[in-house]
C-alpha cells in the first residue's frame, strides 16, 4: 500500500467533507469508515447549517446536488420564554441576509457525501489503518482512536435528551423556526418542505431523562397531544411523519486538539448542546479552517508538523469556546425553575429582542461558526 498524504478516520459528514475538501486541494487521502452509518431515512434528524457551512458544502458539490425537499430556508425564527410576553425575533430580511440557515435532511447529506466520496478520484475508502504523514480523526463523540492517544475527553451529561421526529401540520410553516424555552425542556419546530411541502417541521424537543422515556413510550396520538399541549398550536395541528428516536445531551471538550502526525475535528474535538444547531456547523468549520491551514503552509513544512497543526487548534479555539459558552449557559439558565431565575431570563429575551445590534452580532455568529 502506497503512503497516503492524509489518513481520515470516520466517515461521518465531518470525515468525508474533510476527505473531500483535502481531496480538492490535490491531497491523497485514505477515509476508513467503521461502524455502520444510518440506513436511508433512518436519521429523522434534520440540521439547521449555518451559511457557512452551506458554502462548504457548495465548493464541494454537493449542495447543488441534494434534492430540492432536502433542504428548507428559515426565513424567520420566533424564540419563546416561559412567560407569554418574553420572546425573541430574529428575522433573515432584518439582517439583511437570505436565510438565517437552511434545515438540511441528514440522511439525504449523508447520501449526497457518500456518492461525491466514490467519484472522487483521490479519494481510496481503506478497511484498515495505513501510511500517511497526517492522520485526521473524525471519529464523532466516542472516537476510540483519541482515548488510545491518551486524550482526555472533558464531559458534562446534561441528564438531558433529545427527541428527533419529522412531523406534518396543519398550517404553512412559512420559513418561521419556531422554539419553546420551557424550563427545562426545550421545544424546537425546524420548517421543512417534506414530506409535506411547506407543511412539515422537524422536531427536537430536549427533555430530562425520564420525561424524554416517557414521552418516546407514549402511542401517536398521545405525543402529539402533548406536542400540541406544548407549542400551544402556535405552529398549527402537527402530527407525527416518522417515528421517534432520542439522543443523550452533552457537553464535552477534548484535551489537546492536535500532536506530532493527528489531529481531532468535530465531535471528536468537541459536542455542544444542540438547542443552537451549532455541533455540526462547528464540526464543518473545522474542516474549513484545516484546510485553509494545509494549503497555506510552507512549502517545506510537513502535513503532521505539529506547529502546523496548531495554528488550526488556535484558529477554532475561540469559536468553538464561545459556542459551548452560549449554549452551556442557555441550557443552565433555563433549566432552573426558580422565580427569580424566571424573571431574569424572561426580561432578558425581551431587552435583547430590543437591541438590534446585540441581535445583528448574535445572528452573524450563528451564520458563521
Ligand atoms: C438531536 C440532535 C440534533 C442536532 N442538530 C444539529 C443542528 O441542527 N445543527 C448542527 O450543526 N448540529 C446539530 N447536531 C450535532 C451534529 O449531529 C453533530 O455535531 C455531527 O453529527 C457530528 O458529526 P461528526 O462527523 O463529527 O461525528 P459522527 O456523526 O458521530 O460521525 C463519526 C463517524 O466515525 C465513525 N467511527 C467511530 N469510531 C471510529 C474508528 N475508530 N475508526 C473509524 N471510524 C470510526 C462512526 O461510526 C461515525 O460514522 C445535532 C445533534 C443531535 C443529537
């Protein structure tokens, strides 16, 4: 077997748009899958990508080839306290942008990254380890291959789950991201175009452990009931389109990000919350920021220099801190059910709803993490 320039472990979608990318920029790269990816249509789950990771994935090619239902513009997004009167807008013509994300099927992104892999031509899909001066670890959460270097995996669980369905309504969702802060849990309507178009939304609903066991033993119509009961109809009469399915919810921050020949990238570096929508976006950025690191190093530098390798670990480490920051301090904030903490975060929502440039600079991260 030949060397390889970069080996990638996972083939998750940071693994192959990493394998991808580095296969534009004129790298040989050997993507070692293990385990088995979902099955199509067997993730309900769908993304919300910030604008900068749809531009990754259009240098790529692979935006452009996912079919239109696969991914759906929000236009608006309406954020809920736990009184009535709090609440926050976010709207994509107030900042002057498109969309404020798109939410992306991930088993068609999943489908779409898998056919690119196979036609790229220096792209060799290997079954076991082998030769090459940069490994590059993209082996999600639970990466074995990071514990094996000694790295340590920082993690707080949350006790927390996150249910993921698709569902139809009754009502056109109108581009409007609609989410509940309901102390403690956390109730998100993505706008989706299937299988409905304009009628359906995704669903991740962020839960306690046992309320979440609860919620996913429940038959149809008893869930919906509760979803109705929960989003107050705002979003119209939803009714389940797929089945169920629940993640437990972390926080976790690996150790070192890089060393002599490796490197960590998404989950393996780093989970977040999802009440944002940011792990994969922080996951795809990374892939962006090594990649620009690559290509613009030296001549004479090698792939596995650590000293290369860390100026990709200090390009992200901001980023991805202020990231967890927010979203760590969101879920706090919102777990506690005490008056006071109420009262604070509801008038909160609504002195940010009106600061126009705090909202601008909030939006602008979210587009761009
Ligand atoms: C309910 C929920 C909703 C979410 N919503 C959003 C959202 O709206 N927007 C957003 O940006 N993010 C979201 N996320 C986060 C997002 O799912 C993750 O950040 C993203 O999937 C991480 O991708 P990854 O490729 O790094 O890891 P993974 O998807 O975990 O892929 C890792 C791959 O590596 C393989 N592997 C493991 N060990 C090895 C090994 N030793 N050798 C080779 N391969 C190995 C695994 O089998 C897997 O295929 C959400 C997460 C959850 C749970």
């Amino acid at each position: 077997m030949k060397d390889f320039d970069v080996q990638v472990l996972g083939a998750g979608i940071v693994g192959r748009c990493l394998a991808l990318a580095l296969a534009r920029a004129g790298l040989s790269v050997a993507l070692r899958p293990e385990g088995a990816r979902p099955a199509d249509g067997d993730d309900v789950r769908a993304y919300a990508l910030n604008a900068a990771s749809v531009e990754l994935l259009r240098g790529l090619k692979v935006w452009d080839a996912l079919p239109a239902h696969a991914a759906t513009a929000v236009l608006d997004m309406h954020v809920q306290g736990d009184a009535h009167a709090a609440a926050i807008d976010f709207s994509a013509w107030q900042q002057q942008v498109s969309a404020l994300a798109w939410i992306t099927d991930a088993a068609l992104l999943e489908r779409e990254l898998a056919a690119a892999v196979r036609f790229a031509p220096h792209i060799t899909v290997v079954d076991a380890d082998v030769p090459a001066a940069l490994t590059a670890l993209c082996e999600g959460k639970g990466s074995t291959t990071r514990a094996a270097l000694g790295v340590a995996f920082e993690r707080v669980a949350y006790g927390h789950q996150a249910i993921a369905a698709r569902l139809t309504s009754s009502k056109a969702h109108q581009g409007i991201a609609r989410q509940w802060f309901r102390a403690p849990d956390v109730l998100a309507l993505l706008p989706f175009d299937a299988p409905q178009p304009q009628r359906s939304y995704a669903l991740v609903w962020s839960l306690p452990n046992a309320r979440a066991q609860q919620l996913l033993a429940l038959d149809a119509p008893a869930f919906e009931h509760e979803l109705m009961r929960c989003s107050g109809g705002e979003a119209g009469t939803l009714a389940l389109a797929s089945k169920r399915a629940a993640w437990p919810l972390m926080q976790a921050n690996a150790s070192a990000w890089c060393g002599p020949g490796w490197v960590l990238l998404g989950d393996a570096a780093h989970v977040v919350h999802p009440l944002a929508g940011q792990g994969l976006n922080l996951g795809l950025a990374d892939v962006a920021a090594l990649v620009g690191v690559i290509r613009r190093r030296e001549p004479w530098r090698a792939l596995g220099d650590e000293k290369l390798l860390r100026r990709y670990a200090r390009e992200r480490a901001a980023p991805t801190w202020a990231t967890g920051q927010l979203t760590d301090g969101l879920m706090r904030l919102f777990a506690d059910d005490l008056p006071l903490a109420r009262e604070l975060r509801n008038r909160g929502l609504t002195l940010v709803n009106h600061l126009s440039p705090l909202k601008r600079w909030l939006t602008a991260r979210a587009l761009n993490s």
